[in-house]
C-alpha cells in the first residue's frame, strides 16, 4: 500500500518545488521593480 503512495509523494513534492521556485523568481522579480522605483524616487528627490 506504501508502494502506491510513494508516486504520489514525489509528484506532490516535485509540484511543491515548483511552487517554491515560481514564488522566489516572482519575489526577484518584484524586489528588482522596487529597486528601481526606489532609484527613480532618489533621482526626483535629490534634483
């Protein structure tokens, strides 16, 4: 019976990898588009 779970437990963890990978490129993403918001607000700022 464990047998037929194991398939399950890997294709469950492999999606909670994905999961986890989508999150961090997505928090890349947006911690690179506050990085430039913050450059641009530092531009007007100091003028």
């Amino acid at each position: 019976m464990s047998e037929n779970l194991t398939p399950n437990n890997i294709e469950n963890d492999d999606l909670k990898l994905n999961n986890q990978d989508d999150d961090y490129k997505n928090l890349i993403t947006r911690l690179n588009e506050i990085k430039i918001t913050i450059a641009l607000l530092e531009k007007i700022i100091y003028k």
